[in-house]
C-alpha cells in the first residue's frame, strides 16, 4: 500500500521534488489529507451537541443558506430513539405553525390565478357554513384578513390523539361550532389557527383538490420538495422524527381541525430551500409557482403585531434597531419546537427544527444570526415592558352586577357575573357554584380573567379546563369571548372559544 501511495503521489508532484523519500511522502500525504479547517459553524455544533446531552431534546436540525445555496445543513441527536433511527437534514419533522407560510404559498397560487380574490369575504368561498359576526359584519372578514389574524375570528386549537376516539368533524361543523368573529374585522391582532383551518377549506373548495392533494400536486411537487407533506396520520418511516413529550416518552400521532394552520412535515433541507424560494432564489429543479410580485404581497405586513412587527400573508415580519427587515414563522406544540426566519436583504434563511418542546431551536437561530450578521447581537428589539404589578381596579363604569348568557354551540347557559370596586370579580353559571376570577385585568376598556365552569360541550370537556374571559363594554352590553383552555397535562388540550353576552342588573 505504502508503494502505491509513493506512486500515486510521485505522480501528482513537480518534477523537482519526484525523487522525494518514502518519508517525504507521508508527509506531504498527511498535509493533503488532514482534517478541514474548523469552520464557522462548529461553536453551533458544540453546543446544540452540549444541549441534546443535558436537555430532554432528543434531536435537532439545521440548515443555513445564503446568497441562494445551502451552506450547512446537519441533524444531530434521535429522530426516533426507541428504533435507533439518527436525525439528519433529510428527516421529516412536525412543522406546527411554519405550516401557515406554506399553507399560504397555496392560497397565493389561487390569488394568483384569479379563483380567489385576497379582499373579498372568506364566506364568498364556503359553503352552508359561514363565518359569524358576534359583533361587526362578517363581511369585513375577507381572506386577507383570515391570513393576518385581524379577521376577528378568536384563539383556537383543537387536537385529535390517534389512541383517544375523538377525531375531527367534517370542517362545516367546524366552522359552525367555532368560526365565531369575537371582534371586529380589522380592530386587533388575534392569532387563530381556525382562520388557517378555514383557509385550508377554502382552497380545497376552490381548487376541487383536497387540501393534502393541492399542496402535494401544485406547492411541494413543483418546488422540488421531496421532503415535506401534510401528514394525515400515514407516517414516513425512518424518515420521521417522532414527536416526544416532556417525560421523554413518545407522543401519539394526532390531528387537528386546523391542518391548514399545523400539520405540515418537511425535513430542514427542503424547509431552507422553501425559505429560498421566498428569497427570490433561482434554485434548480424549482418552478417559479409564484411571481415575485406575489411573493412581496405575502412579505407585507397589513396588520400591526407590536412595535415594528406585523403580519402579512403567513409572515411575520419585524424590522429590527439594527436595520434589518426579519420575515419569519415559529412553531410550537406538543413535542414540536421551530423556527424559520429569512433576511430578504441579506439573502440569508435559517431553519431550526427539533422534536419535542424546546427553547432550544430560537437559541440556535440567535446564534446562527450573530455569526452571519455582524450587528445581530444589537438587533433585538428589547421586549415592551409589562403591566406593574398591583391590584386589578375595574374601571367604575363595569364595577355592579351582569346578567346575559354564555353561548356555545349546543346551548345559552346563564351567567352571572359580579364586578366589585374593591377588585373582586365573581362569576356564576347557572346551577353551578359561584367561583372567584383569577389572574383579572383591565387595559384598554377591556377585562379579563379566568374562572371555573362546565359549559357542557363535549369538545371542551375532554379535558379538564379553565374559562378565559374577555370582555369589553360596547353600546352599554358587556361581551367578548370564553375560551375554554385545557389545564396542562402531559398532552397538549384545546383552546375553544364561546361568546359571553351580559347586560347590566337593575337593582
């Protein structure tokens, strides 16, 4: 072997150094062959490696592209740690929320092509079923405001575990059941997974596809995204990173009546080359399913989410003290932890993905961006200050006694709710005891807090739950929604929102 690497490497030398000894050889084989220079990542990979050891993250996966290529991807950890199955960029992992930027690349294939129409009522696009006005004109919830949470549809998950027997109703129940506007179009900022759900629903009815179907045929198929689907439940093998609970036990697949807003897969590789697509990249083996136009439209935030950050189609979007314009999505669930986040002017995107709940995959990103962009460490707005704490004062206009009912899909239940000046708020269904709020506040002329109660709905009822009011005084009539929110256990609950409508007690 030694005689033959002496003649290899003869070969490849000057002629002046032909005559080199055996020794030489060695050397100059050791200097061709020694390992790469430690590259700018490799503080990253020590310490997502450092993490995965301490932390109950069983993998994590990452991915860096620039100036329109890949310039790392790597999985570390478990994607399955029962079968021994490692992670690696090609794993598919739940994506939870980054679905809603993919589900609406889809949506903007139909704009696009003239079936829908981004200004116009979403119920111009349902059928039976049709979006609610508790308080506004439904026809003010028009598409583009279902995709940047302004809609007023309210606060909404719903999960569907494979060993439990509930599944999800046909989406007109849905809609029926839930698609309640608990403020007015355009008023606020209301992050619903129901909207993407609705919108989801939307497609397929337009299109004549299911929507796994449309997004499989028209979205993935035609950017070159082997590696992403929406997951009804078949499963992907070894391909698949499991989802894991906080105890490190695996979670049951489950499905949701918001696959629009949740339930896509995608390994780190084919996610990066998706935020390229969103770069503007020519990328081989894409299709430019969208025009640039298109791709800005989805990139403009239309509705206001805090200071200098907004929403627009399926982005968040948020300029940062340092001067860049950051587009990005997040992701979090039971056993789900990502995070997506394009620099449109620095033509860079960086994908994090992990399989249970993490802070791990936003760290990862911070660190990613400090090292690509040299004044990320003084970019981070700093977060707005909180309400000082102190007692909760209920402006003297709502202090008294309400009476009104509480509206579920199945029935109106009386409610009495008792406002004191000293702070106190009681609230009462009917033939239930009287239980004191939690957690009240008021800002804004709105109130909130939280309470026991059974509303009788089959839905919330699966888990044990709190009921989370909000409420506003308009035109003399005190409403808003009730959520009712799982208490935390082991698996994800539900968020399932009523509307509470009480008027003031003559004495």
């Amino acid at each position: 072997m030694a005689f033959e690497l002496h003649m290899m490497l003869s070969k490849m030398m000057p002629a002046r150094i032909r005559g080199a000894s055996r020794r030489t050889c060695w050397l100059i084989l050791l200097v061709l062959v020694r390992p790469a220079a430690a590259d700018e990542f490799d503080a990253v990979r020590s310490r997502i490696r450092r993490e995965i050891a301490s932390t109950n993250a069983p993998s994590i996966a990452v991915a860096v592209a620039r100036n329109g290529r890949i310039i790392w991807e790597e999985g570390f950890g478990w994607a399955d740690r029962e079968k021994r199955f490692p992670a690696t960029e090609h794993t598919m992992y739940s994506l939870a929320s980054i679905s809603k930027p993919i589900t609406a690349t889809g949506l903007m294939l139909l704009v696009q092509a003239g079936k829908i129409r981004l200004d116009r009522p979403v119920n111009d696009y349902l059928g039976a079923a049709k979006v609610r006005a508790r308080v506004g004109d439904a026809a003010q919830a028009t598409v583009r405001r279902v995709a940047n949470h302004s809609s007023g549809l309210p606060l909404h998950y719903q999960f569907f575990y494979a060993d439990e027997p509930f599944r999800p109703p046909p989406m007109d129940e849905t809609i029926r059941r839930y698609a309640n506007l608990v403020t007015m179009p355009g008023e606020k900022y209301e992050y619903s997974n129901l909207g993407y759900g609705i919108l989801d629903y939307v497609m397929a009815r337009v299109s004549g596809k299911a929507y796994p179907d449309f997004m499989r045929d028209e979205v993935f198929a035609r950017l070159g995204l082997k590696n992403m689907s929406v997951n009804t439940g078949s499963g992907f093998g070894k391909s698949e990173a499991i989802r894991y609970g906080s105890d490190g036990a695996p979670i049951p697949f489950y499905d949701f009546d918001h696959r629009g807003g949740s339930a896509v897969y995608a390994s780190v590789h084919d996610l990066v080359r998706f935020a390229l697509f969103h770069l503007k990249a020519r990328v081989p083996g894409q299709a430019r399913i969208l025009s640039d136009e298109s791709i800005t439209e989805m990139q403009k935030p239309t509705m206001v989410t805090g200071p200098q950050a907004g929403y627009g189609i399926g982005w968040a979007v948020s300029d940062t003290p340092a001067g860049y314009r950051v587009v990005s999505h997040t992701g979090g669930m039971g056993g789900v932890s990502t995070s997506l986040r394009l620099v449109p002017a620095g033509k860079l995107a960086v994908a994090v993905l992990c399989n249970a709940s993490s802070s791990l995959p936003h760290a990862i990103a911070d660190e990613i961006f400090r090292i690509m962009l040299p004044k990320w460490k003084d970019g981070r707005r700093p977060p707005a200050p909180g309400a000082k704490p102190g007692e909760f004062q209920p402006p003297p206009d709502l202090a008294g006694g309400w009476k009104g009912k509480l509206h579920t899909y199945k029935d109106e239940i009386p409610l009495r709710l008792q406002i004191r000046e000293s702070g106190e708020m009681v609230g009462q269904l009917a033939g239930q005891p009287e239980s004191t709020f939690a957690n009240t506040r008021s800002a804004d002329g709105v109130i909130s807090g939280r309470v026991k109660g059974d509303i009788g709905a089959e839905d919330a009822n699966r888990r044990p739950y709190l009921l989370h009011f909000t409420l506003k005084l308009r035109g003399g009539v005190l409403n808003g929604p009730a959520t009712a929110v799982s208490l935390p256990g082991r698996r994800v609950g539900n968020a399932l929102t009523q509307w509470v409508e009480l008027r003031r007690e003559i004495e």
